[in-house]
C-alpha cells in the first residue's frame, strides 16, 4: 500500500520550508523574544519592589465601575488635571497603571501605542505627569521621588517614580 507521506520528493522540503517560515514569522513570542503587553511589563517593574505597599491598577478597556476601569476622562484628568477626553487616548492600544494607595509613594504608568510613531504624542502626557511629580517633590520635604524616570521605546512609554528607578532603568534596558 502506498504511503501517504512520501518519503521522497517535494513535500518533505515543503513542509521544511512552512515550519522555517513559521518559526522566523512566530519569533518573537517565543519566550525571550522581545514581544511583551503593558500588563507583562508592569508586574516585572512591580516585581522589583517587594515592600511597596497597597496599590490601585487601572488598565485600558476595562468595564465601567469594575475594579481597575479607568474612564477617558478620569485618564486626562491624571495627566493633566482636567476631565476632557484626549486625542492621545485613541493613540493607546493598551495599559497598566500603578498608583500607591498609601503615604508610601509610587507609580508605574506602562502605556503600549498603537503604533511608534503615536509614542512622542503619548509620552508627552508622561512628562507632564513627571513634572508635577517634580513639583510636589520640591514642595513636600519627605517625598521619596525626586526624579521620575521616563522610558521611552518602540511602541512603549513608561513613567516610573519609586525608590529606586536604576533597577526599573536596568530591567527595561534588558527587556525592550
């Protein structure tokens, strides 16, 4: 009886050929690729940090009035101190962001653009954010965060104001 697979001819070479296309296309997901979501980021950034205190997390397109959903407009508000909705909120495929809960002070925002380009536009919300963190620290004498950390790669833009940014700056150099 025949073999369904030949055991010569184009097939064997063909189906070489798809598995090495799907193997180079499929890459970076492999594990140690460089394919991550704002939510992967966050919690390695949050894992840093072992003794920070409570924290509330908010992501991108959650259900209203769940835990965690944080609206357009509640979004503006926090970089900029009005409740509009703005343009770059469409310029946001996803995030994660880390607020302390406590006197304890910290935040991880992780925002991941729609595309590369959309990062300047997004990353300019980040650093207003960080200049008011810069301002309440200069008025407040015992606020840990002097310097907020911007970050800013590819499709990812980061604000991290803890403790110690230089091991949230040494992840990030390696993970992106």
């Amino acid at each position: 009886m025949p073999s369904v697979f030949p055991s010569r001819g184009r097939f064997p070479r063909i189906f070489s050929f798809f598995l090495l296309a799907v193997l180079l296309l499929c890459g970076c997901a492999w594990p140690g690729g460089k394919s991550h979501t704002a939510d992967d980021l966050a919690f390695r950034l949050l894992n840093l940090y072992p003794s920070l205190p409570p924290c509330s997390q908010y992501i991108k397109n959650g259900e209203p009035y769940s835990p965690g959903y944080l609206s357009p407009e509640d979004f503006s508000y926090l970089y900029t101190g009005e409740k509009v909705r703005l343009p770059e909120w469409d310029r946001i495929e996803e995030f994660r962001i880390i607020l302390s809960d406590s006197t304890e002070f910290f935040e991880i925002h992780v925002l991941k653009t729609v595309t590369a380009s959309d990062a300047d536009e997004v990353g300019k919300l980040l650093s207003r954010r960080a200049e008011m963190l810069k301002i309440y620290g200069k008025e407040n004498v015992g606020f840990p965060i002097k310097e907020p950390l911007l970050f800013q790669k590819d499709r990812f833009v980061l604000l991290i104001a803890t403790c110690d940014n230089e091991a949230a700056a040494r992840l990030l150099d390696r993970l992106l």
